[in-house]
C-alpha cells in the first residue's frame, strides 16, 4: 500500500517537473485546450452511449 502511494507521488512529481520546464506559454494552453477537449469527448461519448442504451432498454 505504502509503495503505491509513493509511486503516485513520483508520478506526481514528475508531471509537475514536467509541466514547469515548458517555457512556451503556447505550448501550455495547448496541452490544457488538449486535455479539457479529451475530457470533453468522453464526457460527450459517455452521454451518447447511455442514450443508446437507455433507447435499447425502453424498446425491450
């Protein structure tokens, strides 16, 4: 348990380390316009997928 907790904390670390040796502002609006339109697809996707079903249960 404990060596799962200090793997997430140097996956953590290492993202930050990451994130601060970007110098280019461009750069970093891009990866977070990148990463909001990833969360934005699944949570789309997400919706189209129970409408499916929901579609599927009520026609049963």
């Amino acid at each position: 348990m404990k060596e799962g907790f200090e793997e997430v904390k140097s996956e953590i670390k290492a993202k930050l380390l990451f994130w601060n040796n970007i110098k280019s502002k461009k750069v970093k609006a891009s990866l977070i316009l990148l990463f909001l339109g990833l969360i934005g697809l699944k949570i789309f996707t997400t919706v189209l997928t129970f409408d499916w079903l929901a579609d599927i249960v009520k026609s049963i």
